[in-house]
C-alpha cells in the first residue's frame, strides 16, 4: 500500500512538474521582457541627460571670459581676443552683440584650421553705447551690472575647403556651438596692469597682421616681360655676355 502511493504521489509529482516548468519558463519571459524595456528606459534617460551635458568646446579664447575696454571718455576704444582653433577639424566663428549699430568686430567671422589662431578686435565708436558713468576702481571695473551689451562668440564644425558665410550658422543652427559668452571690463588707462599690458600687446599684433595682409605678396618667381618672355637671371647674363663679345669683336675689327 505504501509502495502503491509512493507510485501514485510520484505520478502527481510529475504530471504536476509540465506545469511548473511551463510557470517558470512564462516568469524568465516575463523578467526578460520586463528587463528589456527597463533598458531601453535607461538608454532613454541616458540620451536625455546627455542633450544637457555642455557641448565640448572647439575654440580656446584669451582673455576667456572678458573683453577688456581702456577707459577714455570721447574717444574710440578697442578691445582683443585670439580665438584658437583646438579641435581637429576645420571650425568657423561667428561675432554677435547685442549692440550691432554701435560696436563692430574685425573680423566678425571666419573659418580656422585645426591649431590655426588670429586675434579678433571689437571697436566701440562711443563709450556711451556701455552707459559707463563712474571711474573705474582699482584699475578695473565690471560693467556687466551697468550695460546690457554683450559679445557672443559662436562655432560651428566645417568641412575643408568650405567658404564662409553668415548664413551657415542659420542653416546649420543645431550644429553651432555658444563657446563664450564675453562682459565688459574697462581698464584705467592711467595706470599699468597685466590685462592692461596684454591688451595692448594683442592690439599691435592685430594691427601688423592687418598691415601685413595689405602688402602686395613678394614675386619670387621669373620676371615676366614684353610679350610674356620669360627671362631669368641665367639667361639675362648670357644675353649679357654674348653682346660684349660682339662689341669686342667689332673693336678688334
């Protein structure tokens, strides 16, 4: 009788056993679908919480956050900045303010090359356009409490041998970059400071390579004259040469 149920129990044992291999097997389908889309619910976050990550930046300015002005009342101030090219691919810049009729940038954009820098000037035809009132402290005083104005810089990546245009920031607007935001700072003209001193220096240089961009580039090939003859300095003292002989020649004649 014992032996007969042990039989019986074990039956139900294993018909019992389908259905809990089925139960378990429908759980893991469960657990994998639930895993799945628990997944999928991280990867969506991570996408979100990269779109707020700053964007990295493709162009190191000096000074970084100011735009340094000199102080003197009725006269027409200037302020610089390099922008250098860091990335490894060709990046255009583009200059915006909030005061486009008062202040202008030179240039106010381009296209840098990788590792390629040039420094930037921004005139401002008046002190008033910052409604600066007050002496500036301590041979400089913050302005961003007193003006509105401000200077964005923006980049953009390109491709080589692209040609700038304005226009590319728009058409490519979810591409372009906001690098810095920049505030003014003006400096007592009177008085020595570093910033003072490396404006200064900035200035000069900006100026040189205006000024060198101006000259004529140097001619280092073969002079072109006449009818387009070509003449070189080879051929100009055979010329030479041989019309001496013939005065020789006639002289001894």
């Amino acid at each position: 009788m014992a032996v007969a149920d042990r039989h019986r129990s074990d039956g139900k044992m294993w018909k019992l056993f389908p259905f809990w291999q089925s139960g378990a097997a429908t759980s893991i389908h469960q657990n994998g679908v639930a895993g799945s889309a628990a997944s999928r619910s991280t990867a969506s976050v991570s996408s979100v919480a990269r779109s707020f990550l700053p964007a990295r930046r493709r162009l190191r300015l000096d000074p970084s956050n100011n735009l340094y002005f000199p102080y003197e009342p009725g006269k027409q101030v200037r302020s610089a900045v390099r922008i250098k090219n860091t990335s490894k691919s060709h990046v255009a810049f583009k200059f915006q303010t909030t005061a486009p009729k008062s202040c202008y940038m030179r240039p106010p954009g381009g296209i840098l090359e990788p590792g390629e820098s040039i420094i930037a000037t921004v005139v401002s035809i008046c002190l008033a356009v910052f409604k600066f009132v007050e002496q500036p402290e301590n041979n400089e005083k913050s302005m961003d409490q007193k003006s509105k104005v401000k200077f964005k810089i923006m980049s953009l990546k390109v491709k080589e041998g692209s040609d700038y245009v304005p226009e590319m920031f728009d058409e490519q607007k979810d591409q372009a970059t906001v690098e810095r935001i920049l505030r003014v700072v003006f400096l007592d003209a009177e008085h020595t400071s570093p910033a003072m001193e490396k404006l200064k220096r900035q200035l000069a240089e900006a100026d040189a390579a205006v000024e060198a961009r101006k000259k004529p580039p140097v001619d280092t090939g073969p002079k072109v004259v006449g009818e387009g003859l070509v003449i070189d300095e080879w051929k100009e003292r055979r010329e030479k040469y041989l019309a001496k002989q013939q005065v020789e020649a006639v002289d001894s004649s």
